[in-house]
C-alpha cells in the first residue's frame, strides 16, 4: 500500500549501502589512473587480431607436420611473429647497432638512468614507434620477468643465403673467416659465436636449417646487437654447403678436442671456415668427414673442453693475430 511506512522494507535501515556516501576514501583512485598507451593489438591475448595470428601459427605447425622431413621439423617454432629483446643493455647495444626495430616498450614508472635515456633518444632518432605500457604487460612477456622496464621489438630475422657470404667475402681485403655451427642448439651460444665473429673480423656465420638454434630474442640479446652488423645465413644441408666452399678453395676446419692438429700449428691465413660443434656431441660424422682438418685447442687445466661459444672465440682470436703480423 502507497504511502504505508510499516510495510516490511519500506523503512530504509541504517548501514544501508544505497544512498549517497561522502566519499570512497581511496578505494577506487587507482581505477581512476591512466595505464599508458594501448600495446598493439597481436600483443593483447584476448584481441581478435592476436587469435588470428595464434591460429595462423598453429596451422602452419600443422601443414608442415603433414608434408613431412622436407620441411620445418615439429615442435620448432616458426618465423612469422616479431621477437623481443629484454634488458637495458641489450636493447640500448640493438639499437647502437641499427637493428630494424619496430617498437620501444617502456614500463609505466620505470627508473629513468643514462640507458634508458638513450635508448629513447636513438628510437625517437630513427623513427621508431615509443610506447608506454603496463609492468604487467612486459612481465607477462618475458618468461623471467627480467626486463627492466624495456622491450624491444624486432622483426623476424632475415636469413642469407650461403652464396651471399661468399659475394661478402669477395668484395672484402682480408681471405674469408667463415663460422660454421653443427648441432648448436642453444640460441646463447649462437648469439655469442655471432658476437665474436664480429669482434674479430669474421664474414659471416652458417648454421643448417634443421636441428639448429635460430636469431631469436635470445640470441639478439647475447649478440648485443651484432646480428645486424653480421649477416647469418641457413644452409639447407650443411654437408653439401661446406663441400662447395671446399671446392672454391676454402679451408674447411673443424673444432673438437680429439683434433690431427693443435691451434699452435695451425695457419689461419687462408681462406678458412671454421666448424663448431656443440660440448656434448662434438661435430656429427658427415660433418667432420668433410673437414680438411681437425683442430683442437691446447690446454694447461683439467678441463676436458670448453664452451663452444668460448672455443670459436679463441680461434677466432687467434686468427685475428695471425692475420695482424
């Protein structure tokens, strides 16, 4: 009945929540923040753009299970997505480098520094995109959350062809300084070979097609940027491709510790490609049965073998001296 304050719920009781209040005292003020700039939308999960991209993925993983060993073996991920470097120093040595960026990640509320600064400057320089983004979003990117505030996104990596380290060689003074990696799996140790090899004057890097670690985010990072300077390139089958430099008249040299010959005798004058296999399984049969030469390293200490990353760096060391005198 209208009007009628008796009826059960018509009186309002106190500590009712309807009504007006003075104020939420707080509670919503972080709601109220802005949160930076929108990510693209292949980086935001829930948008239809990064499902399609996630089902673009998935079904080439599938027509390339179903065409068999002549393509991309299962369970490697593919190229069609960009990569990310993380970390201050990585992302400020890629960008010294010139490497193709596409996107300059920053943090909301990240601790500026002479890094980071820099990093912006160069981005803003060459036109690349800057944008400020959510912690959370970074941290959901990178697998360790080891980011420090910065991301830099990348293309996938454009790979050469092997003849194309042989048009480089030519048109360079020195004789060629090639590396070869067989059986490298961890992208570390590819970035590293790549770092050094820039380092001390080396061409370019060969790794196979299959069963290799390939330019990811990872070895961007550990080449702190040499990937842009130095050009690697994928050989469909090493064998073959070491062979026909073989024929052209470079030295095929191979690195394990059971080597013919020791570093101190060894001529890195020529024409040379040096052959790196992994610590654990040394280089595969066909691999070694191709090399010229087996080449080992001399060592004072206890340890069996080094490194591969560390073992290519020597050599390449020691070439890089020979070729000064």
């Amino acid at each position: 009945m209208a009007g009628n304050s008796q009826r059960r719920g018509a009186v309002r009781k106190s500590g009712s929540k309807k009504g007006a209040v003075v104020g939420s005292g707080g509670k919503r003020r972080r709601g109220l923040e802005g949160r930076g700039a929108t990510p693209p939308a292949e980086m935001r999960t829930k948008h239809p753009a990064a499902k399609r991209a996630a089902a673009k993925t998935k079904a080439a993983q599938g027509r390339s299970s179903a065409r068999g060993a002549t393509t991309r073996p299962a369970g490697r991920k593919t190229d069609d997505g960009p990569e990310l470097v993380l970390g201050r120093n990585p992302v400020v040595e890629c960008l010294r480098a010139g490497v193709p960026a596409t996107a300059l990640y920053v943090a909301v509320g990240t601790e500026n520094d002479d890094r980071l600064t820099e990093s912006v400057r160069l981005a803003a320089d060459t036109g690349i995109s800057i944008l400020e983004v959510p912690r959370t979003d970074l941290d959901r990117l990178s697998a360790n959350g080891l980011h420090q505030g910065v991301a830099l996104q990348v293309p996938p990596y454009r790979y050469a062809h092997p003849d194309d380290l042989l048009d480089r060689v030519r048109g360079a003074a020195e004789p060629a300084l090639l590396v070869a990696l067989d059986n490298i799996s961890d992208p570390r140790n590819l970035g590293a070979v790549v770092r050094s090899v820039a380092a001390f004057g080396g061409h370019g890097v060969l790794i196979p097609q299959r069963r290799s670690a390939s330019v990811t985010a990872v070895a961007w990072r550990t080449s702190a940027g040499a990937a842009a300077r130095l050009p690697v390139a994928r050989a469909t089958n090493l064998t073959r491709t070491l062979k026909d430099w073989a024929a052209k008249g470079i030295q095929v040299v191979g690195l394990d510790a059971g080597g013919d010959t020791t570093l101190d005798d060894f001529d890195g004058r020529e024409p040379t490609v040096i052959v790196v296999g992994s610590e654990g399984k040394g280089l595969s049969r066909l691999v070694r049965e191709s090399c010229d030469s087996i080449l080992s390293i001399p060592m004072a200490g206890p340890v069996e073998s080094l490194n591969a990353s560390v073992a290519a760096g020597v050599v390449l060391s020691e070439v890089a001296r020979q070729r000064r005198v």
